[in-house]
C-alpha cells in the first residue's frame, strides 16, 4: 500500500505554536521534506524529533518531487514542511500535491500557523471575503496584470512583502490602487509583534523614515461598492443618453431593456430616459 502525504503546519516565529499533532506526525513518519534543512534542523532539534530529512524546495521541487512520489508509492510515509507557516501557502508544496493525486496518494494536513490569516484576524479590516496575492511579481508585465485586478477588488487583500522593498510596495499600491486603508502586519507572533494601521500614503511616509526589520504582511482594504458605484456613475456621465443606449442596443438587448438598463446605471427614473430620446427625436425632426 502507498504512503501518505503530510502538510505539516511549522510555527512563523513562535516555536509555542507548534501543534502537539505537528510533532507526533514528524516523528511518525518516515522521511521529512523540508524546504530547507539547515533552518529546519533547528525546529526538529527543539522537538527532540530524529527522522530523517531530505531538502525539498523550489529550485528542485518537480525532480525531487517524481522521487518523493516513488518513495510513498513504495509505502514510506513523507512529512512536509517548509521554513514556516503551512506548505503550499506561497512556500513549496503545491506541485508536490498535485503530483500526489495524479498517482493516488492519499494526502492529509496537519493544520496550524499561516501568516496571511494571522495577519487578516489581527488587521482590523474586514475578514470575511479576502483575496491572497502573497508577493506581488517582479516581472514588470505580470505584475501590471496583477495590479489591474487589485485595482478593482472589493475583498480585503493581503500580501507579502520583504522589509527592504515595503516602502516601494506601498508607494505602488498608492499609485494604483489610490488611497486605503492598511495593516502593516510585522514579526507575527514574535515578541516584537506590530501591527501599523494607517492610510497607504501615511504607511508609506512612515516606513520611509522608520525602515522596517522582518517579514512583513500587507493587509489593505477592498473598493468600497459605494466608490464602485460612483466610478460608474462617472463612467456614464461622459455618454449621452443615447450613446448610452446605443452601448446596450449593440449588445443585443432590446430598447426597452436597453432604456431600463440605461436608468439604473445613471441613477434615474427610466421615464426620464424615455422623455430625453424623445426630445431628442423631436429635436432632429423639427432641423429636418
């Protein structure tokens, strides 16, 4: 019988986090997966853990995968962990996964720590929709991809970003996504934990003259359905009523719905839509 596959959750700073769970599966299993073995080494030495390790990371992550898999095919049960936090999140361990499945290999999580929703519970912004971007690309177009879909995005956001381009970070955020509101999330669960809530241009003033030390996670508010809407209202307003129709008309819909569709995107009584076209119409009558 095949092996089965660990996710096993580490601690993002404070080693009382680990799960008692967390330590009887690294100590169960056969083989550790680590991210990396030099950090990990520690957090096993702590937790008195003796199994044995093999690197697993993202430079080697698709041929160390294919050998993992042939392992737990074999019936080696394998436990993966990354530097820290859950495997998969922004860390290695996504690939490992799917290649897991494709050869049906049970695989199991072994909950706990993860930094973007530490960051999102203590960020006082809304919890309950949040999009996850972890760190933004540094390739100039993907990243421009990734900024237009910030851009109009309603759920809180959250990302990673390394203190030394946190201000760069924030000043981009600034330009694109204009002013919000954000958490600064920094040491997680260390003992030098802060949290800076603030606006994107404050945020960004104050790491200028505070450079910040740590990892830190950006929580930033959502568009508001309120400045969506105005945004439309704007939209329209630079169209008159019957290019505003003529939008709908070409889609296919039919005049009256076309009429109704008009008058909800400007706010107005869809009479009022209906007496303009025919003012209009009446207008271009009486110049004939």
């Amino acid at each position: 019988m095949a092996g089965t596959l660990y996710l096993c959750a580490t601690p993002i700073g404070n080693l009382e986090d680990m799960t008692f769970r967390a330590v009887r599966t690294l100590k169960e299993a056969d083989l550790i997966a680590a991210e990396d073995t030099r950090n990990s080494v520690k957090l096993l030495n702590h937790f008195e853990i003796q199994t044995p390790m093999t690197s697993y990371h993202e430079y080697n992550k698709y041929d160390k995968g294919k050998k993992l898999v042939e392992q737990l095919l074999a019936g080696k049960d394998i436990a993966l962990i990354t530097d820290a936090g859950t495997p998969g999140i922004s860390d290695p361990g996504e690939e490992l996964v799917q290649m897991c499945h494709e050869a049906g290999i049970t695989v199991t999580a072994v909950p706990g720590a993860a930094a973007c929703v530490t960051a999102l519970t203590i960020s006082g912004l809304p919890t309950r929709r949040f999009a996850f971007e972890a760190f933004l690309p540094t390739e100039k177009k993907e990243r421009e991809a990734v900024l237009e879909t910030l851009e109009k995005e309603q759920r809180t956001i959250v990302l990673y970003e390394a203190p030394h381009r946190l201000v760069k970070t924030l000043n981009i955020l600034l330009e694109r996504l204009g002013e919000r509101r954000v958490s600064v999330c920094r040491e997680l669960t260390k003992r030098h934990e802060t949290v800076y809530r603030a606006n994107l241009s404050e945020a960004a003033a104050y790491y200028e003259n505070n450079p910040p030390k740590g990892e830190c996670v950006v929580v930033i508010a959502g568009k508001s359905r309120q400045e969506i809407e105005r945004e439309e209202k704007e939209k329209w307003a630079d169209m008159s009523i019957e290019e505003h129709m003529e939008y709908y008309l070409s889609q296919g819909f039919d005049r009256k719905e076309a009429m109704k569709r008009t008058a909800k995107d400007r706010g107005v009584p869809k009479r009022e839509i209906y007496n303009s076209l025919v003012m209009s119409a009446e207008s271009e009558i009486s110049e004939e």
